[in-house]
C-alpha cells in the first residue's frame, strides 16, 4: 500500500528579480532578469514530496480568484500533486517577491493574501494520510488546528518552523518533528546560546536542524545523527529548505530510516541549489538517485567529523 502526505499551507507567485546584490534598506540596486515562478512554502514543499516518489502527495491550500492562482494550480499538478483548493474572492493569491543576489543570497517578502483564508474547518478527511507537512505562512490559530486535528487522528505531524515566530507550547506538543534553520531554532527556542541549549529547549520527539552548506542535523530519540552537506555551486537557494522537507517526510513515508531520508532530503535540496525558482528547481526522484550513486560526491566520514566538530554536540 502506498502511503499518503498530506500538505497544508501556503501557495504564492513568485516575482524574482536577479541584481548583483540584494538592495540594503533604503537602497536601490539596477536589477537584470524578471522572472514569475511558481512557489510558497507549503506548495514547494508538496512538489518536493511528490517529486521524490513513493508517496502520494495531496495539498491543501487557499488561493484568490485571479491570474497568479493558474501557474500555482498547473505547477502542482504536473507534479502529481492532489489538491484540496479554497478559493477566496475576496483575496488575492498569495505572491513573493524575491531580489535573488549573484552569489545566491535573497531576500523574500511575502503579501500572504488568500493564504491567510486557510481556516481551520477546511483540513480534509485523513483518511490514508500517515504524514501531514505544516509551515507558518498560514494564520497560526489553522496550523494549530491542523496539528491537533491530525494528532487526534493518529496522523504524524511534521512542522517546517518558517518564517520564524515564536511558537504555543499546544503546537510543539502536537508535533512529532520540527524541522528549523538556524535562525529559526533561536526564535522558536528564546535565543538559546548554543545548538545544544536549543535542542534540549524543544521537547518534540524529532527535531531536525538545517545548517546551510554545513548540513543538517536531526536529534530522535535521544541520538544525535548528523548528514554533512553536499558540495555544489549556489545559483539559487529559494526553497532550498522547502526541497530538504517536502524530501524528507516523502522518504520517511514511505519507510525510509532517519539516516536515509536526511541523507536523500540532502541531494535534493542541493539539486535545488543549483537551479533558478522555487518549484522548478526541485529534483526529482531519478535526479535524486544519480546524485546518491555518484559517490565521489556523497560526503564521507572526513566531512562527518568536521560537521560533529562545528556541531561541537
Ligand atoms: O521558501 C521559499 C518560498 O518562500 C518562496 O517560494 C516564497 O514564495 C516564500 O514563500
């Protein structure tokens, strides 16, 4: 049987400029190319989980009556998602726009619109799901609901903990694994002086915190397992986190250990990297594969004990 992820958040369109460097306050910078692209966190995050195969793949997700919802909707049915659409007249779908630097680096705002229409009625039957994907560009009062809810139902409850707010003890307890970067584990954990501090802050069974071009690190069940980064040239980091969370619940989901789904969640979300836009830059599971079997490009031990070293866990 295969199983079922549920995603529920936030979809947007997408409004990347390139220039040579993100604009400082009160600067304006010449910029280059414009491009649309489909994203949103919740919705990369679906295209991820479908892109790396073995589970099916359903989102739940609100849009306004307008243009920008068609590219969403097409993007996400191409890969196979399944969706569960509210459709709000009064907002417009969601957009973010995205000053991309030359060394890979951006800057995001988010206009949430129709986004913030997802209620916490609106969460489908869970019949099937073992997974459900949540994220925090959606009102919080319907994240919450959504985890209690899937809880209640015996569904398993992944957080990505973006964009960073500080978050109700209610929702930590009804998760089963919370998925940080860095500056979103000093927010959600009261600016905790180390990573140590930070994880012993949390008590949601699995943590798991990404580092950049470091890697990532996961505690679960009181191990500590670490999965150093692989080593590729940045063209675009957008939804690179998004890439690494769709990855990882679709590889759990369909039975995978911790070990093997940090480590196939890595691939991806290095593919990722290497590409320009949210949804069009996610791998797919092929992609995925070649990568894992070119092993002169799987980080090996060295690069493990230099992770465990700048951990210093
Ligand atoms: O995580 C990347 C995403 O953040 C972008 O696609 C943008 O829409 C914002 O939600």
């Amino acid at each position: 049987m295969s199983s079922t992820v549920l995603v529920a958040g936030s979809a947007n369109l997408d409004f990347v400029v390139r220039a040579a460097h993100v604009p400082a306050p009160g600067e304006t910078v010449l910029g280059r190319q414009f491009r649309t692209f489909p994203g949103g966190k919740g919705a990369n995050q679906a295209v991820a989980c479908a892109r790396a195969g073995g589970a099916d793949t359903r989102m739940l997700l609100a849009l306004g009556e307008d243009d920008f919802a068609r590219p969403i909707e097409a993007s996400l049915g191409d890969a196979g998602v399944r969706l569960h659409v509210v459709r709000d007249a009064q907002l417009p779908t969601g957009t973010a726009f995205i000053c991309l630097s030359d060394d890979a680096e951006n800057a995001i705002t988010v206009a949430p619109g129709a986004n913030m229409a997802l209620q916490p009625m609106h969460l489908p039957p869970l019949d099937g799901v073992q997974w459900l994907l949540l994220q925090l560009e959606t009102p919080l009062d319907t994240v919450l609901a959504h985890a209690r809810a899937a809880r209640a139902a015996g569904v398993k409850v992944a957080l990505n903990a973006a964009p960073a707010q500080v978050l109700p003890a209610a929702l930590l307890a009804a998760l089963d694994m919370l998925i940080v970067n860095e500056g979103e584990l000093d927010v959600v954990a009261g600016h905790p002086p180390d990573l140590a501090t930070g994880l012993a802050r949390l008590q949601v069974p699995c943590v798991i915190v990404t580092l950049g071009a470091r890697g990532c690190l996961a505690r679960s069940e009181g191990r500590i397992l670490l999965q150093p980064a692989f080593s590729i040239e940045p063209v675009d980091t957008t939804a690179a986190g998004d890439t690494f969370c769709g990855t990882l619940v679709a590889s759990l989901a369909r039975g995978q250990t911790l070990q093997q789904a940090l480590l196939r969640a890595s691939a991806a979300s290095a593919l990722a990297c290497t590409r320009l836009g949210a949804q069009s830059s996610i791998p797919d599971h092929a992609e995925v594969a070649a990568l894992l079997a070119d092993t002169a490009r799987v980080p090996g031990a060295a690069a493990h004990a230099a992770l465990a070293t700048a951990c210093a866990l």
